[in-house]
C-alpha cells in the first residue's frame, strides 16, 4: 500500500511571509567538559545546571 503523503499548504490559501530570528548561548560544563546550547537564554541568569552531568553552574 503506498504511503499517503501530507500537503504542506491543504487550503491552497497563500501563506504569509514568516521570519524568526534566535540567539543562541552556548555553555560548557567545568566538570564533565560537555557543552550544551540554550536559545534566548535569559541574560540575567547566572545559574545553570549542565543537562549532561547536571553539575550547577555559575556563568559569569
């Protein structure tokens, strides 16, 4: 049976112009030297937690 394919735009209706923009911070963790990326992080935090080895982090 072939595979029935999803239509990106059902309605045939134009779609509007979208743009996104993101920043991204990335972290490396002082005990396990992983690192990990957050997108718009708050600038403000200072704490963090390393997703890997979850060692608290304080980012200066």
């Amino acid at each position: 049976m072939p595979e029935k394919r999803l239509e990106k735009n059902p309605s045939k209706k134009p779609l509007p112009n979208r743009r996104s923009e993101e920043s991204l911070a990335h972290f490396a963790c002082a005990k396990c030297a992983k690192w990990w990326t957050i997108g718009d992080a708050p600038a403000r935090k200072k704490l963090w937690y390393c997703p890997w080895c979850g060692t608290e982090q304080k980012i200066v």
